[in-house]
C-alpha cells in the first residue's frame, strides 16, 4: 500500500470512529456500538444476537480505543479479499 493510500485509509478509520464514538469520549461503548448495528442490521439479527456480537467486539474492558477499532476494520478488510 502506497504512503497516500495509507494515509486515505487512516483517515476513513478516524471518520468512521468519529460516527461510532458519539459521546466524543475517545472510546466506543457498547451502547454506542449497539446503536450503529442496529442502524446498519442488513442481516434482520435479533436484539440478543447484536448484544453478543458488541460483547464480543467490545470485549473485557467495555469499551474500544481508536487502535483496536482500527485493527478490526484491518482485520475486516483483509479477510473479504
């Protein structure tokens, strides 16, 4: 990946946390999360199910820094190609 690619990508990683992060603490919550899969659910998952994907996604700490929200979308991209 090109340093201008890298840096595009970076950015969209920033702006997309920003539309998750809507306290503007700097950290995803579960309930933050929650409200964006329930926004982008294509998948018509039950409320129980999407409570289980954020647990897993948000983890022990409840809550996601800008690193591990941008190593999953890293992840995320990888594993669709």
């Amino acid at each position: 990946m090109s340093q201008s690619s890298y840096d595009i990508y970076c950015h969209c990683n920033a702006v997309a946390f920003e539309v998750f992060d809507t306290n503007r603490d700097g950290f995803i919550d579960k309930n933050e999360l929650m409200n964006v899969l329930k926004h982008t659910n294509k998948r018509n998952m039950t409320v129980d199910q999407l409570d289980q994907v954020a647990a897993i996604l948000i983890g022990q700490k409840h809550k996601m820094d800008f690193a591990k929200f941008r190593d999953l979308m890293l992840e995320s991209s990888s594993s669709s190609k």
